[in-house]
C-alpha cells in the first residue's frame, strides 16, 4: 500500500459572507531513467521520459528522451507504448528531434540525444473524492480544511534500436503516470444532505464553473456569499485539468462538539527547502506554540534519491534517538525521538543544522515532509504491501490491562492492537527502530472461560479468574488479537516438552531453534504470556520470553501496533502535525547558436540558494562576431523577459546566438597582361550598405593581393555586421589604365574562371551565406600608357647617357 505522501490540500473559511481557500501543495510529477537490458553494450541507452502539460492546448504530453553512446550506431529507432504491458502499439517518430552534430564532433560527444513528443496521452482519471475537516471556529466563523490528490492513468514505454555492433538493443520497461494536476472545486453550501452540484462544460468539454481555482504551488484563493447559521452542508467535488470531476463529497456543519472537533490554530509546521548545487536545507522554520512541550518525536520523510548529510554522525539533544523506518516506494522515512526534551529551541535548532545530500538523478522532482508525533512512532512496510505503525508504552501494566488500553489507542484512524511479530525481518525492524526495552506483545496461550480462544475482542476482562491458563485449552501460544488472531506460532506450552512452530510460522522464543541461548518458553510459575525483548539484567536480548501476566519487575511496558485489517481505512492522522514542500530545482540554460552548435562559453547553470517561487534573471555572455537572439524552453517556446521562476521541476533552456560574422575572400586579377602597362601592386574596394532610402550606411574597405596568376590565394577579411544589414555591394577601385572585365563570387573556395565571370555588380546577402570568395578581373586598356605617370607603379626610363 502506497502512503499517502502526496496529499493536495485546501483550506478555505466559511464566513457569515464568505469562505476562504488558503493552502495548496500538487503533487509531484516525476521524471525517471531506464537502461537498456542486453549487457553487450558499453555504455546503456537511457530513456527519460517526463510527464508535462500544455496550458495552451489544456492537455497532457510525454517528452521522451533517448541518448546514444558515441560509439555505437544505430540503423534506426522505435519507440513502443502499453496501456496495460502486453498490447504494445508503436509510437511515430516524425516529431522526433535528433541532435545534427558533424563527424568530428560525433566521436567527441559521449552521447547522442534523441527527442519525441507523445501527446497523445491522456490523463482520464477523476481526482480523489475531497476529504475536509474542520479546522477552526470563531465567531460563527468556520474554517474548512479540504483534502484531495490527482489520480492519473498509467503508461508503458520502451526504445528499441538497431545497432552495427551489438544487434537489436531494447530498453528496460518504463512506467509513468500521467496526471494532469487539480486545477480546482466545484462546491455547493445548502440544508440538504444528497445535493450534487452542477457541473458545466463547454462545447470542448471544458469544466468552466470553477469555484475555487488552484494552482501547482501554494495559493491563496476566496469565496463569498455563505451563511452557515442557516446552511448546514458542504458538497464539494474536486476537477483536474484534464477535466476529470471526482465523485462529490456531502460534509454536514454543525456547532456540535461532538460533530465538529475543533483544531488547535497554533498546531503547526511551516518552513522552506533552500538549495545550492546538490545540498539541500530547511529555512523559515516555524512551529506552533501548541507544540512546546507536546510532541514525542518526529518523522523526516525524503525522496530516495536523497540522503540526511552524515546522518550516521549527527549529534542529537540529549535524551534523543534516532533511527531509520521502512522505506516506502518513494521516499526514505527517518524517526527522531524526543522523549521530553521537546521545546521548540531545541527542535528548530536541530531542524536548521540538518542538511540533505542530493544523489543521483539530481534533477528528479521530490518533497521533503516533516511529521511531529505525540507519541513515537515507527512504520514497516509488510511483504503484502500493507504499512505497520508500532508504539511502545513505557508504562508498566499487567497484560490484561496493557491489552485493553491497546485497544483503546487509534492512529490514522486504525485501532491499536498489542503487537504481533510474525517474520524475522518484522522482529528485528521493531528491536531496532522503536524500543529495546522489555514489553508486552500480544501472543499468550490463555482460554476464555468456555475453553475457546481470544478472538481481538474490543475489550476483555482484566480478571484473570475469567480464563483458563493450565491444563487442555492453554497448550498452544497463539496471537490474541490483530489481523493474525488466533494464528497459532507455538504448539507446546514449552521448548523442552518439544514445542515448535507450525510449518511456515515465525516463531522469536529465546530458544536455538530461533538462534537462542535459552530454552523459552520454560513455564517457570504460570508463565503464559508472551514478552518481547527478554529482560534480564545479566543478558538482554530481542528473544521473546513467557511471563506472568502481572510481572513488571523487568516488563517496562507494551508494544501497540497499527495496521488495516478487516474494515478498517487508514487516513490522516488527526493529532500528527506535519507540512510538506518541494525540493527546489536547478535551472540549465545552454548557449548555442542558431544551428544548435555549442558556443565556446556561455552555459549558465542555476544552483546556487534555490528557492521555491525565487525569481532568477538569466544574463546572456556577449561574443565577438554573434548577437544574442533569444531564450527558449525545450519545447522551442520563447521565455521573455529573461528569468525562470524556480520551481519543482528541473528547468532547461538554451541561449540562442545567431552568427554576424561575414568572411570574405577577394584578390584582384589582371587578364591579358601588357608588359608596358604597370601591373598594381594590390586591389582596392568597399563593401558598403545603403538605407531604405539609397543613403550610404556602413562601408567596410577592403585591401587585396592583386595579380595576374588566375590560381593566387585571396586575402581574407572577417567582418562583423548588423542584424539588419544584410545585403552589402562590392564598389572596386580599378586603377588608371585598366578597366573592369568582370567579378567571379562563389560560397565556396573553388577555381574561379574568368569565362564565368560577371559585369553585374556584386551583391552580397549574407542571410543566406556567411561566407564568400571573390575575384575582380580587370584588364588594361592602352598598350602604350603615357608615361611619368604618378600612378604608375614605377617609371622605366631606360639608360640615361650623359657625356
């Protein structure tokens, strides 16, 4: 049985004009991995999928993300989805998003990352039926507490590949339940006890008469219009927002005592989670003053991928003890015992000491739950899947009487019942967990009066003249009470006279068939009870031991225990305090350029002092040669203005830089050189823009090799431009004698032919290229220039004779 750990609470205030709504917490929706199963490759595929929704579309959708070793190929891929595990219906692929990466930068990356939407599943689950509780009362004034948890539908997942080296790869099975979240309640307050409030859609089936309105954290919400002096009933049904309604909930209001049990306002736990990287603390703590002095312990409840730091050296108040209670299938449960050392100083400062450590996977959502007892308490899960809650009394009674008072106890709404052990693992947990000390257990081998055995009677007599302990009907230990009454584990009074446990029955006597040193049950003076943790001043054991139903010489006291059984529920417990919030989550935010290529910097990872509903401004790094574009999510959905809201859930984004670098390659080329004709040094030109309106806007000159080898290498210029200036034109400078015989521009660096080449002038758009090589030709046009000319560039007189 799974514990209710993820419990959505309401509390609202019905006044003489209005009721209140001011507690909220969701539940957790959770992001797993799976690993592939055939153990020939080296490094696994890992699948995540995580549960999401859309607001815009108002419905559920699964991101599903699949990675790839570096070193292994895949032909192909496939995604299958079950319902129930044994149908399996492929998934389409074509919204797939495969990371395009080159070879090179392939063999450098570990991983190749794999995405696909799944929004065709469903959340068609109604919410839990609320539960509500009054809480407070005041001036005629009622505050109600309304309980609920979003139930959702389960799916399966796995990818197969087909791989070049190792065959076939199929992925473990995963499960995930899609949930889409309460979004509210629909309420009516009237004098009838069966009214069903109306429900109504629109024409997409949208619940659209909200009373209440929650959201996915805390939140604070009113409702006006009641009179409770004349209104006697609440009918309340809860809607997610997959438009699933609950079935309704009828609650009567009375002034009654004995129908309303009022609770106490200072009987509270308030506090925040704060993180930074992977460690994890509680601040703002605060608690009730109704709890000085009250409360006997306290339980931590932690995600399993969560650890208390040096949990193993933490230094307790005095008198304190602490110990590990069986995990449940989502979180780790920790016990701290007070005993009467429990002021409110000495709780909240050992409560700020405490830090978690958060293990592997980081960024998997979870709560931290604190739960003050007043008593102590500790719970193990039985094999059956059922919770045990156990307490021990430290009080001396006879058996007769512990056995009634037993019965008497109740948490979370179960009735307590004296203890039964029935399987090593159950012994040992309680010995280890709860209390060393000598007690009652409820087993014992006594008859009533007729000869028949106990049967968890509600109550019993507590004179021991009433039953049979010797002779034909007290042969047999058996359990008195529980879900395991009349369960016989002991068949002979004694070990000595032979006596054993049934087959496949547990039996803990000090004896060596249980691994003891002793020979219990002995019967040592009308022994016939059974006691847990063998009291003995010389040797102390867990071993169990038959007493006297009156000894208490070394019986300290009684171990209650608490389980479903018959028609017993559990629920909450109404005199536990607890509070639970949400572990804080970092934000990730890549830099990348328009083509989804990493920036050499820029990553910008959020870890440090998280808190929930904190407001985290994301400032891009600047870069020579790029302009930062935009910040978007990892569904491609821009995030503006430039912040993350921490939250629950772990958060991606990526910085997106597009390109202003432009490279231009140009040189200058003389055809049909003239030997009398001087042939440039270099080339000259302007790349330059214009506006709108034909004016000159940026002008960038350009200097090149010039010659008259067809095959000479370019001079390379990088130039940084503006967003909007995207065309640039090529103006040359041709030198005195020659003229323009045509432009050559390619995207790529190939042999640029001068048959090929272009008056047309050169326009450049560098929207669609960044990158461009480019060739003047010019020719002469004289044969033989004028010469002195100060162009020229150098004056060849010839000899110059002087007599």
């Amino acid at each position: 049985m799974r514990r209710n750990v993820k419990i959505v609470k309401l509390i609202f205030l019905l006044v003489l004009v209005g009721m209140m709504g001011v507690f909220f917490v969701n539940r957790a929706i959770g992001q797993k991995f799976i690993k592939a199963s055939n153990d020939l490759v080296q490094q696994d595929f890992q699948l995540t999928v995580s549960n999401k929704w859309n607001d815009e579309k108002a419905s559920n959708y699964t991101e599903l993300i699949w990675k790839e070793p570096a070193d292994i190929e895949s032909s192909g891929y496939q995604l299958y989805r079950s319902e129930d595990g044994k149908s399996w219906n492929k998934l389409s692929l074509s919204d797939s998003k495969t990371s395009e990466e080159s070879n090179s930068s392939k063999k450098e990356a570990r991983y190749l990352e794999n995405k696909v939407i799944d929004d065709s599943v469903k959340d068609d689950v109604p919410p839990k039926v609320p539960n509500i509780a009054v809480e407070n009362i005041k001036d005629n004034k009622l505050a109600i507490e309304v309980f609920s948890e979003d139930e959702g539908k389960s799916y399966q997942w796995y990818v197969a590949s087909d791989t070049t080296s190792a065959g076939t790869q199929k992925s473990d099975v995963m499960k995930e339940e899609i949930t889409s979240g309460l979004k509210g309640y629909i309420y009516v307050v009237d004098n009838s006890a069966t009214t069903v409030p109306i429900i109504d859609r629109n024409f997409s089936g949208e619940v659209t008469n909200i009373d209440i309105s929650v959201g996915a954290t805390e939140y604070n919400t009113t409702v006006s219009g009641i009179d409770r002096e004349n209104k006697t009933w609440i009918h309340i049904m809860a809607v997610d927002r997959a438009n699933n309604v609950s079935d309704v909930k009828h609650t009567e209001l009375r002034n009654d005592e004995e129908k309303v049990e009022l609770k106490d306002a200072n009987r509270y736990i308030d506090f925040n989670i704060e993180r930074t990287a992977d460690l994890a603390k509680l601040v703002d703590i605060s608690l009730g003053s109704s709890l000085n002095g009250k409360m006997k312990s306290f339980e931590i409840k932690i995600p399993k991928n969560m650890e208390i730091k040096d949990y193993d050296k933490l230094v307790l108040p005095t008198s304190w003890y602490k110990f590990q209670n069986s995990d449940d299938e989502d979180f780790r449960s920790f016990t701290l015992a007070m005993n009467n050392n429990n002021n409110l100083t000495t709780i909240k400062n050992f409560l700020e000491a405490l830090q978690f450590t958060i293990k592997s996977a980081a960024n998997k959502k979870g709560n931290i739950e604190i739960v003050f007892h007043e008593l102590i308490y500790t719970s193990w899960e039985s094999p059956d899947g059922k919770i045990h809650y156990y307490t021990f009394v430290p009080t001396p009674y006879t058996w007769l009487e512990a056995y009634n008072l037993a019965k008497k106890m109740r948490y979370r709404g179960l009735t307590g019942y004296l203890a039964t052990l029935t399987s090593s693992e159950e012994h040992n947990f309680v010995y280890t967990n709860i209390a060393k000390q000598s007690g009652w257990l409820g087993g014992g081998r006594l008859a009533k009066s007729n000869g028949e055995k106990l049967n968890d009677e509600s109550a019993i007599s507590e004179n021991v003249a009433d039953y049979i302990i010797r002779g034909a009907s007290a042969q047999q230990w058996y359990w008195v009470n529980g879900p395991e009454k009349r369960l016989v584990f002991f068949d002979k009074p004694t070990f000595k006279e032979g006596g054993k446990a049934p087959g496949g029955v547990y039996q803990g006597f000090n004896n060596p068939a249980a691994g003891g040193t002793a020979s219990e049950p002995n019967n040592s003076g009308d022994e016939f009870i059974l006691e847990f943790a063998q009291a003995s001043a010389v040797n102390p054991t867990k071993m169990w031991n038959d007493l006297s139903y009156r000894r208490t010489t070394y019986n300290t006291g009684y171990y209650v225990e608490f389980s479903e059984y018959g028609s017993q529920v559990e629920t909450e417990e109404e005199t536990d305090v607890s509070a639970i919030r949400e572990i804080p989550q970092k934000i990730s935010v890549r830099a990348v350029d328009e083509n989804g290529a990493p920036m050499t910097s820029g990553n910008i990872q959020l870890d440090q002092q998280l808190k929930i509903g904190k407001k985290e401004t994301i400032v891009p790094e600047n870069f020579d040669m790029y302009d930062f574009i935009k910040l978007v999510d990892t569904v491609e959905n821009q995030i503006s203005p430039l912040e993350y809201t921490i939250s629950s859930t772990f958060q991606e984004g990526k910085l997106i830089y597009a390109s202003r670098k432009l490279t231009v390659h140009a040189r200058q080329v003389v055809l049909d050189k003239n030997a009398q004709v001087v042939l440039p040094k270099k080339g000259f030109g302007v790349l330059e823009t214009k506006t709108e309106i034909g004016e000159r806007k940026n002008e960038f000159p350009l200097t090149t090799v010039s010659t008259d080898n067809n095959k000479a290498s370019f001079n390379t210029y990088i130039i940084r431009y503006q967003r909007n200036e995207s065309n640039y034109t090529f103006i040359p400078q041709i030198p005195m004698n020659y003229k323009l015989a045509g432009y050559v521009l390619t995207t790529t660096n190939q042999q640029h032919i001068p048959d090929n080449s272009s008056l047309v002038p050169v326009q450049i758009d560098v929207s669609k290229n960044s990158e461009f090589w480019l060739t003047t030709y010019i020719k002469p046009t004289t044969v033989q220039p004028t010469f002195y000319h100060w162009e020229y560039k150098e004056n060849k007189l010839g000899t110059i004779m002087t007599q």
